[in-house]
C-alpha cells in the first residue's frame, strides 16, 4: 500500500505533459471564424450563389480536416459552372473558419 501511493501520483503526473500540450495547440476560435466568414463568404454563401454554411456543415465529406486543407489551398472547388474563388487566409485564419463552419453543423 505504501508503494501504492506514490505510483498513482506519478501516474497522474505523466499525463500532465499531454493536457499542456493539448492547451498549446488551440483549436480554431469560433467568434473569430465567424467574423471571418462575414467579412470573406456571406456575400455568395448566402443560399442563393452558394451554399449557406449551415447546409456546409452538414455535408458528410466536409470535416473539420477537409475544411482546412481546402482553405489552405486556396480552395478549387468546382460544381457544374460554378467556381469557388481563391482567398488567401493565414493558418490561423483557417483554423477559425473551420471551427466556425463545423459549429453550425446539425443546424
Ligand atoms: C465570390 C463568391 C464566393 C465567395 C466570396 C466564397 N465562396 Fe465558397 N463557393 C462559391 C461557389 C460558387 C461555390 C460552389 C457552389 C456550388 O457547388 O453550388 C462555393 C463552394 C464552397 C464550399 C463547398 C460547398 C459544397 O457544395 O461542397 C465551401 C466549403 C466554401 N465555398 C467555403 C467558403 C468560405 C469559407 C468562404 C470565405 C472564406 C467562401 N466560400 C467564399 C462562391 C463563393
């Protein structure tokens, strides 16, 4: 029992270093996102011209990681006639446009 102790301590210590590395790597700011795609994407992304971004959100092939990478790259998305066109966001940017698209998902 008194081994016992201190193995549960250093246990619980060693995952320590995990939940601080998790905290490090922040996921993308929804509020931010949100900003973003008001300033960048509403004007198409309005149900009309574009798809809304709740109806994004819930398209199966549109993860958190699709969204991302695409975003990244500039995004050539093509449907029929339509062409989605390039804007530049930094990483950060992406990340907050992400988490602001999936947030709407099941809406
Ligand atoms: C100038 C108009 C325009 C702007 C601005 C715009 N988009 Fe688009 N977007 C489009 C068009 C057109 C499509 C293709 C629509 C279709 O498939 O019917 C598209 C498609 C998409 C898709 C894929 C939807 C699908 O059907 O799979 C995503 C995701 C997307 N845009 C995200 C964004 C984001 C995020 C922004 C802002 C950073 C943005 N768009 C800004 C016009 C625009």
């Amino acid at each position: 029992m008194r081994l016992l102790i201190p193995a549960i301590v250093l246990g619980a210590a060693s995952l320590l270093p995990v939940a601080l590395a998790q905290q490090a790597a922040p996921a993308g700011d929804v509020a931010r996102g949100r900003g973003l795609v008001a300033a960048h994407c509403t004007e198409c992304h309005n149900g009309r011209t574009a798809p809304t971004f709740s109806q994004v959100a819930n398209m199966p092939w549109w993860t958190q990681e699709s969204l991302e990478r695409n975003l990244s790259d500039g995004f050539p998305v093509r449907h029929g006639q339509l062409t989605m066109p390039a804007i530049r966001l930094d990483p950060a940017e992406v990340k907050d446009v992400s988490a602001y698209v999936r947030s709407l998902k099941g809406q």
